[in-house]
C-alpha cells in the first residue's frame, strides 16, 4: 500500500492556508483582536478547557489535569492581557526625528511544532500570536498530542464561525504525523515556530526556512544564606510539582549554600520533598537513565508514581509531593545533573555564593546554557553578577521558576511557553517567543537634516589618550 507523497498533503494545507491568509491580511486592527479574542476565548471557555486538559492526559499520559487546566487558562488570559492594545497592523510607530515610519506587515504561512507536554496551552499561545500579525498557522503536534490540538482547532473554527474567520486560517497535520510530514511542513512555510525536543528544533533551523526555535532548559536555582527559607521552599515545591514537571522551566537543581543547607532541605521536607538516600539513589537512576539516557517512563509522572517504578518501597514515598537526590558533580557521569522532566531534583551544597555559582556554570555547561536561572536572596549583587556573568537569557528572583519564566502577572516578562535561549542555547533570539516575532516590519524612511559629526566630536578623546 503506497502513502500519500507528504510533499502533496502539505502542499494542500499550505495552499489553503494561503488563501485564507490574503484574505485575512486585510482585515482592520480591530478585526485582527476579535479573531484574537475568539481563539482565547476557545481554549478559555470552561468546558471546552476542561475536555482538552482531560483528553491531554489521557491520551499522552503525562502531567496533572487540574494544573493543565489552569495552565491553559492562566496562559492565554496572560497573553490576551499583553496584546490587548498592541499594534500589529498598518502603522505601529512613527519617529519624526529620524523620518521613520513602522508598518507592520505579516510573515505569510507559519509551521509551529509543537510538544507533547502541553498540547493545548502550546499550540493555543502560538496560534493566538501568529493571528495577531494576520498570518496563517499550521500545528505540527506530537503524536501524542494531536488528539488534544484536533480538539482545541475544532473549538477554534467553532468561534470563527461566529466572526466569519476563514477556518483555514488554523490548521493542523493529519495523522499519522510522521517525521516527513513535520518536516515538509517546515520547507514549505515562511516561518518554523518551533517548541519542543531539540532534535526538532535543530529540523527546524537546518529547514531552509527562517525559523524561532526554544533552547533545552534544565533550570538551576540558588538559594543562598540571605533566602527568606519557608517562601524559597513553599515556592520551588510549587514550580516543582506543577503539571508533574512538564515544563522546561521547572527546577532541576537546587544549589544551597551551607550555611543554610541543613535548614533549607528540612524546609524542602515540610513541603513534601523527600530525599533519598545512597542506595535508593542508584534505584532510580536505574529506572530513569538506563544507559545514561533519560527514559520516558518517568516523564511528567507524579513522584509516588516513580518511586513504584524504581522500587523503592519506603512509607514516605508513597505519598511525596517530590524526590530529591543528593548531587556534586555534573555531566554525563552525574545524569541527575541533567533535565528530568519529572518532580525529581538534584540537591547541591556550595561553600558560598562564589562556589553556588561555580557549580550553577558547570550544570548548564552540561545542559541547558542560555534558558533560565533561578534565586531566592536578598542580595542584590548575586542577582546581578548572574545577569552580568551567567550564561542564561532570564534571571529570575524569589519567584515559583516555572510559573514565572513565561510571564506571570507579577513580573514584567511576556506570557509565553517558548523560551529563547540566545546563541548560548543555539537559538536565534533570546526573548520569550511573543507576536513580534510573527511580524515582518517596512520602514518608510524621509528625509532629513544633515548630522555630520567632525572628526575631533569622534576621535578627540581617542587622540588625546593615545597621543595621535
């Protein structure tokens, strides 16, 4: 039996999804928010949230319903907050001085790979950014999420139908979808939006196509003798064990300095994190990197769950919020060091902040360079040499990681599940994926008056330091 040529089936897609993007290209601002409006609206309706963060468990089995029903809900509202009032059509800005004029302008047909992990809050952030700058969208989902993104479309274009959208403006691969597939989506688009495993996103970037690709996260957060204990706790236990860990944000390692150690991990126990001992350690390497490998049996399972799976039959484990792991090195050899996609993390102590921040640099030299650190202190000057000296792209300060790395509304960072890791993480930008980056933008340039500097306005200082 032959399949269907990929080249033809995405071809199809594509040609459809143009058409309704010329379309769309001329609606109004105000008609651009209401599309906007209508897909928030989508995933946001409380039955329509509730089916999609059911059937997302069901059918990928990772993660927590309840915290992925608040996940699409807390996401989207916080995205539909940050665009409300945003420019994305005609004219955007106009500087006089300089004789510029902004005109946003749209990037055509966009491919958006999208993750298991979270596939509704996912696809809904990206479909929501790409119709702000009046593009076209097509979902490349996990297999495992492509039940849970056929749903989301299906009460998009259910909203569309209210407002007269073209339903072709959001479409999605069909199943099977396969490696092919994916990535003839990815040549024959204008622009690769991609989240996810990074063989993926290194597809995306070797595609042909312009492309915004996530870097790998394995979030490191620091606590050192200044942290308020009980907050820094309560807060990293809550990032920790929210959605079981799906998000590339959630702490991996706690570094703690010693004089605060002993304290803090007490503090970790009262929230409900465990700490195995030597030999129970080994157990769930065993369980969760065979070979050195993380494998996907441990992956957004709760922590009771991982404990039955490593064998580990201790009263406590049963009912654990989280596992933690005593850890001092990095690398291959330490695979704790790494990403786990699970509430499992490793557990370092430092002598001071200089060796916290030693350690903290020979975790991401391993893995996860450029996306996010985390610290609870009350040092100013910690938080700024990471910011001035780490490697990463975000420094975030006494806040749950996960809840506030892609926005929150208690800090000033966009709502987003995309995370630019910079060239650090060998991505192409190093902000939170937001609707900017769904924009092309043509400057009228006029002009005018003359600004020639003389040549003493540029080099005097120079000639006089070094005497000409």
């Amino acid at each position: 039996m032959n399949l269907p040529d990929p080249r033809t089936i995405v071809a199809a897609l594509v040609r459809r999804a143009r058409a309704a993007q010329a379309r769309y290209q001329g609606y109004t601002q105000a008609q651009v928010d209401e599309v906007v409006t209508a897909v928030g609206w989508a995933i946001m309706k409380p039955e329509n949230n509730r089916v999609l963060a059911d059937l997302a468990v069901a059918d990928s089995g990772l993660g927590n319903a309840q915290d992925k029903f608040d996940k699409n809900y807390r996401k989207t509202l916080g995205l539909l907050r940050d665009l409300r009032g945003a420019k994305s059509v005609g004219v955007i800005a106009e500087y006089p001085q300089l004789g510029l004029i902004e005109i946003a302008r749209p990037v055509g047909v966009v491919a958006a790979i999208t993750p298991s992990t979270n596939p509704g809050a996912t696809p809904a952030n990206k479909i929501i950014n790409a119709l702000k700058g009046r593009n076209a969208i097509i979902i490349a989902p996990s297999p495992k999420g492509l039940s849970t993104c056929a749903k989301l479309l299906q009460f998009v274009h259910a909203e569309f139908g209210k407002i007269g959208a073209p339903p072709d403006l959001v479409q999605h691969l069909p199943a099977p979808v396969t490696k092919d597939l994916t990535h003839e989506l990815m040549r024959q688009s204008d622009l690769v939006a991609a989240t996810g495993s990074q063989a993926n996103i290194r597809a995306a970037y070797a595609s042909g196509t312009p492309a915004v690709g996530v870097g790998a996260g394995n979030v490191v957060v620091i606590v050192d003798s200044s942290a308020d204990l009980a907050d820094a706790a309560a807060k990293i236990a809550r990032s920790k064990t929210f959605d079981n860990a799906t998000s590339c944000s959630s702490e991996n390692s706690a570094v703690v300095v010693a004089d605060v150690y002993d304290a803090m991990l007490a503090e970790l126990t009262r929230q409900g994190g465990v700490l195995l001992d030597a030999k129970e350690k080994l157990q769930l390497e065993g369980v969760m990197f065979p070979g050195g490998k993380l494998a996907s049996a441990t992956t957004a399972q709760s922590a009771p769950r991982i404990a039955a799976l490593a064998g580990l039959e201790r009263g406590a484990l049963k009912t654990c919020r989280f596992i933690m792991v005593e850890e001092s090195g990095s690398g291959p050899g330490c695979p704790f060091s790494g990403e786990k996609l699970a509430p499992v993390m490793a557990i370092y102590k430092a002598r001071d902040f200089d060796d916290a921040f030693r350690i903290t640099r020979g975790i991401y030299d391993y893995q996860g360079k450029g996306h996010s650190v985390g610290i609870h202190t009350r040092e100013d000057e910690h938080v700024m040499r990471l910011g001035l000296e780490l490697e990463v792209c975000r420094v975030i300060v006494n806040q749950a990681h996960a809840i506030a790395t892609g926005g929150s509304f208690d800090n000033g960072l966009p709502f987003s599940l995309s995370m630019g890791c910079g060239t650090w993480g060998r991505n192409s930008f190093s902000e939170n994926m937001n609707y900017r980056h769904f924009l092309n933008t043509t400057r009228i340039a006029r002009v005018i008056p003359e600004k020639v500097p003389t040549e003493e306005e540029i080099f005097g200082a120079y000639w006089r330091k070094n005497r000409r």
